[in-house]
C-alpha cells in the first residue's frame, strides 16, 4: 500500500518537473504543509528516473539524435550534427554542474529551501518568463543552436539551483530571449534536462549508499510510474496548447502561489 506522501510527491514531481514551475519548489513546499519528513533519498530517486524516462520517450527523436551523437563522439566523427547537438548539451551543462556541486559542499540548498524566497522567486521569474516570451525574437530553431547559445541558457540554469526559479521555465526563457520559436525553447530546454538529471541523480547516490530505507518494493515501482505518467501528461499539456494558450497559465499560477506564500510568511 503506498502513502498519501509518497503518492503526492510521485504526481507532483512527474507534473511539475518539465513545467516552467518549479517542481523543487512544490516539493520543499509539500512536506512542510503535510507536516510530515521529507520522503526520503531513495523515493527521490525513483520520481527522477520516472520523469527522465517520460522525457526520452516524449522526445523519442531527441533521445535518438543524442545516442547516435554519443555514438559518434566515441568514433571521433566530430562533424555530425548530431555529435554536435551532444557537445553543445555538455557545454550547457558544465556550468550548472560546477555551481551544483559548490552548492551542496557549502550546503546552500538547505539555507535556500525557505518558503519565503520560494514565493518571491515565483514571482520575480514568473514576470521575467512573461516579458521573454513576449518580447523574444521567434526564428530559431534548434539546428540553430551555437556553443555561445549553448553556453548562455547552461549559465542561467544555473539560478535554477535557487528553489522557485524553475529549471525549465529560465532556461525557456533564456531561449525565448536569444530568438528561439516557442517549441524549439522547449525543446532545447527539455534536451538540456536530459544530463542536469543524470548528473542530479548521481549526486545523490552517494547518501543512498550510506543509508537505510523503510521502503517497499510496491511503493519505490509505484513512485516510478506514477511519476513516469505524470510527466507524459505534463509535456503533452505543454506543447499540446502552447500555441493558443503561450505560457500564460503557468505564469499567472506561479505568481498567484507566490504572492500566496508570502501571506502563509507575513500573516
């Protein structure tokens, strides 16, 4: 029988992850509303790998071209396109890789999981997401994709590491901002998650080693595909009415929920 918690943080963290949100945000925010501890390393794990297996079949053509990219790579056929689209994706992730890795020696995630800067970080990229989905230039795609682009949307996924920015919704925006079509922001934004996962998993292997889990089978198979699901459902929202609707529901919900947690700190 799995848990009220865990079957929440499953839903949430598949919803939420590829959506221009915050799903950190939701799940520092769950536990503390449920009073209940935090779900545990293990549980973690399993969402993530739930929501990065829905990603790669979503964009089963993506996870193809990355493959055949690696493939090449391997054989030092550095002129494929494809091999290119893989070292641009490792230059994006470089610098969120670095800053990651300073964050959890410093321990800087835990003095930024506040409710109070996770409202006003809803906020303050909720509105930067607005102007740079409405301003931004609509013509590139991502065969238009260049190492500086690269460079620019891996630096500013960087303050995703802040709970509340959201990693998808700041690296769309980055994209909207240097000219990218709304789809195509989504795509290389949603291509840039595939290493940022694998590379946020792996930190956390390291604890699951060193500890010991009250976890079921049922639950741990359970959080996966519940995850797995949610996430399917997530990025075919996304796109499915990206072009009637833009980006404005996730904007006005994220600024609604911050403007909600500051009242939950000041009142």
């Amino acid at each position: 029988m799995i848990s009220l918690h865990i079957f929440l943080v499953s839903i949430l963290q598949g919803l939420t992850e590829f959506l221009p949100i915050s799903s950190s945000a939701h799940l520092i925010i769950l536990p503390t509303i449920m009073a209940v501890q935090d779900q545990g390393i293990i549980i973690d794990i399993s969402v993530h790998l739930g929501s990065l297996l829905a990603l790669l079949v979503f964009f089963r053509k993506d996870s193809f071209s990355i493959t055949k990219g690696s493939y090449y790579l391997i054989n030092f056929n550095f002129k494929k396109q494809e091999a290119q689209l893989v070292m641009q994706l490792t230059f994006a992730t470089i610098p969120v890789l670095i800053m990651g890795f300073f964050f959890k020696i410093h321990d800087l995630t835990t003095l930024l999981r506040s409710v109070e800067i996770i409202g006003w970080m809803m906020i303050c990229f909720g509105i930067f997401l607005y102007f740079a989905d409405q301003f931004g230039d609509t013509t590139k795609n991502v065969d238009n994709w260049t190492y500086r682009n690269a460079i620019i949307m891996g630096v500013a996924q960087v303050i995703a590491l802040i709970p509340g920015v959201s990693r998808s919704g700041i690296t769309i925006s980055a994209a909207r901002i240097l000219g990218y079509k709304r789809y195509e922001a989504i795509r290389l934004s949603m291509l840039m998650s595939i290493p940022t996962i694998v590379a946020s998993g792996a930190l956390l292997i390291p604890g699951l080693i060193r500890g010991s889990y009250p976890i079921s089978f049922v639950e741990l198979f359970a959080s996966f595909i519940l995850s797995f699901f949610s996430a399917l459902l997530a990025l075919f929202l996304l796109v499915r009415f990206l072009n009637t609707l833009s980006f404005t529901p996730y904007i006005i919900y994220r600024i609604t929920l911050g403007f909600f947690l500051l009242w939950l700190v000041f009142s």
